[in-house]
C-alpha cells in the first residue's frame, strides 16, 4: 500500500473516530441533560428528534453537494459542525433552554449526517483502490470514538463532572482532528460525471437497481440496531432495569467495546464467509441481544445481551455498504443512495421509540427495531450476488 493512500487511511479513521467520540460524550450524558432539562421520556424524545431532523436534513443535502464539490468539502465542514455543536449542547442544558439544545442537536445531525455519507465514499473509494476491507475498520474508528467517549463519560458521570465542560472538551480535540488530517484527502472523490456523458447516464441508472434497494433496507434495519443503543440504551437500563446513571453508562460502553471488537476483527471474516452470510448472521445476533434486554429483567442477562447486541450491529452496517459499493458501477453514487435510506432510521427512531416507549416503557418499544431486523435477515442472501473483489494480501 503506498504512503499517500495509507495516510489517507489513517485520516479517515481519524474523521471517523470523532463523531463516535461526539455521539458517545453525548449519549453518556443523556440522564444528566434530561435532569437539567426536567424533561419525561416524551420531550426527550422530542429533544433527540432535533438530532435525526438535523442528520436527515444533512443526508437530503449531502446528495447534490457531493455530486457538485465531492467528498473532502462535505467532511471537512460536517467536522467543524461537530466540533461546535457539541459544546453547545452543554450550554443549552446547563440554561435549561430545551429549544436551544435542540437547536444545537440539529446542527450536529446536519453536520454528522452529510460528512458520514462523505465519510463512506471515502472509504469504498479506499476499499476499491486497495483491494482490501477497509468499511468495517472505518466504522470500527467510530466505534472506538464512542468506546472512548463512553469511558470518559462514565468517569464524568460519576464525579459528577459539569456537563458543560466535557462537552467543550470534545468539541476542541475535534478541531485539532480535523486541522491535523483534512490535507490527506483527495480533492474530487464523488464529484458527479458531467450530464449527457455515458458515465453520468450509468450514474442515474443505479435508481432503477431493485438489489440496491434492497441493500438499503438492510442498511436501514442495522442503523435502527445501532441508532437505538446510541439514543437509547443508558436511559434504557436506567428506567428499564432501575440502574444508576453511572452503570447505565458502563452497559453503553460494552455495546461500544463490542461494537468495535466486530469491526477491527471483521474483515477476515468477511473474507472467509462472504457478505450475506456475515449480514444475517450479524442481524440474527442482534435480534438475541436486543430480544434478551427487551423480555429478561435480569441485568447479568442484560450485559450479555448488551454484547451480543453490539457484536450484531457492528458488522452489518459497513458491510451492506460494500455490499452496494461493489454491486456495479458508479460505486460512490450506490454508496451514496443506500447510506440515505440507512440514515432515515435515524430521523424515525428517537421519536418513534420515545413515543412509544411513554406508553408501553423503552423495553416494549424495543419490539420496533426487532422487527426490523428480523425481516433483514431473510434480506441477506441479496449480498451473495455480489461478488467481491476483495482478495487477501492484494497490494
């Protein structure tokens, strides 16, 4: 692998590990916010809701900007929306401002949804450069970011560490990050062919691919999978199994260690077992965990679960994405079309599972995301059309 491409790879994981970082400092700290805000499961759901309005309104722009400037425009000013929204959130919360903490979560959706789908261009260009898995470690970056942030979170939560503090913490190193690994990117990567060319006519066809579609609603099932912990799950074991903030906290960062676990170690399996066989096999495993959190009130149960949960998650999402990177040509514009569809499972779950869960508790509403899954595993076999083009120890 030549320098320019393995600095190229290290940026991107790099980029990737801070809007993990970001996610996790605030999913940790979720109890304390919804205490300084005074707001019942409902309004904070409507709270998060500013977040997936953000990310959607991030992934419906993310499309034509992409085409128009390509990939490096759309990470660099997502990362810098990161870097300020987060402190922010803090700020709204310690005023008791519920309109500006939505406010500010909407412009971290904004700024996460349109750089991750950059993010993921980036990465299949990478994948199909080097004939190598480079998605699930890509995704394991964000996985180890909120890995991080949840174990810096657990030790705030428990000394009681001012929330606006943290949260200004994170927001500087993600400017450092971005100043720091920007300039390894290529300029164009993504950047639409011009109109009336055979390229570009190919480019539109993509939208006529009933596999692609496919492809993304499994994206979308596991986004559902992995969305619901990161919004969900400290505020699950705290309302659901009636533990502490602080070991609420410490079940969100086993779901993270498992999450990252299947990641960094799940291109080799990839390789040997083949993308649909990894796609069911991870949303099988998740169905277990979240079946086990949602049904069994017993917490060693549910720290099991949490495992397996996060081991059923990690590998899905990245490898659907190959999955359609390499379904045919015009990679970044299929990449681009399923990360959209997989992203709206970000926009419905906070409110669904917030309205839902005010009714019937955040356990029943578990239900929701379980059904999904369970339809994407029979969804799977689609992957195995694909051939990959990813050989073991390819230069």
């Amino acid at each position: 692998m030549s320098t320019t491409l393995a600095a190229r790879r290290l940026a991107l994981c790099a980029l990737f590990l801070l809007p993990g970082l970001a996610m996790s400092a605030w999913v940790t700290r979720t109890p304390a916010i919804r205490d300084l805000l005074g707001a019942s499961t409902a309004q904070m759901g409507i709270v998060i809701f500013g977040l997936s309005l953000g990310a959607m309104a991030g992934i419906l722009c993310s499309g034509p900007l992409l085409a128009r400037l390509g990939a490096k425009p759309l990470i660099a000013f997502g990362t810098l929306g990161v870097a300020v929204s987060v402190p922010l959130i803090g700020l709204g919360a310690a005023a008791q401002i519920d309109g500006f903490v939505i406010a500010a979560l909407a412009l971290f959706g904004l700024s996460m949804g349109g750089s991750e789908i950059a993010l993921n261009v980036e990465g299949a260009d990478v994948e199909a450069i080097s004939g190598r898995p480079f998605l699930p470690a890509l995704h394991g970056s964000f996985s180890l970011g909120t890995l991080i942030g949840a174990a810096l979170g657990i030790v705030a939560t428990a000394a009681d560490f001012s929330v606006v503090t943290h949260l200004m913490t994170i927001g500087l190193s993600g400017i450092v990050i971005l100043l720091v690994c920007i300039r390894f990117l290529p300029p164009a990567t993504g950047r639409r062919q011009k109109p009336n060319t055979p390229a570009y006519r190919s480019e539109r066809a993509v939208w006529r691919d009933s596999s692609l579609w496919l492809i993304g609603v499994i994206v979308l099932a596991m986004a559902f999978a992995e969305g619901t912990a990161n919004d969900w799950l400290p505020l699950i074991m705290v309302d659901g199994h009636g533990l502490n903030p602080a070991l609420s906290s410490t079940f969100f960062a086993v779901f993270a260690a498992a999450m990252t676990l299947g990641r960094f170690l799940g291109g080799p399996v990839v390789q040997r077992f083949g993308r649909a066989w990894v796609l069911g096999a991870s949303a099988l495993s998740a169905v277990v965990g979240i079946s086990l959190v949602a049904f069994v009130d017993n917490s060693v149960v549910a720290g099991v679960a949490v495992v397996l949960w996060g081991l059923g998650a990690s590998l899905g999402f990245p490898v659907a994405i190959s999955s359609a990177g390499a379904s045919g040509e015009n990679s970044a514009t299929r990449v681009a079309f399923v990360t959209v569809i997989g992203y709206i499972a970000f926009l419905v779950a906070p409110p669904l599972l917030g309205f839902v869960g005010e009714r019937a508790g955040l356990r029943g509403a578990l239900v929701i995301p379980l059904l999904v899954l369970f339809v994407s595993i029979f969804l799977s076999p689609v992957a195995r059309t694909q051939r990959s083009s990813i050989q073991i120890g390819k230069p």
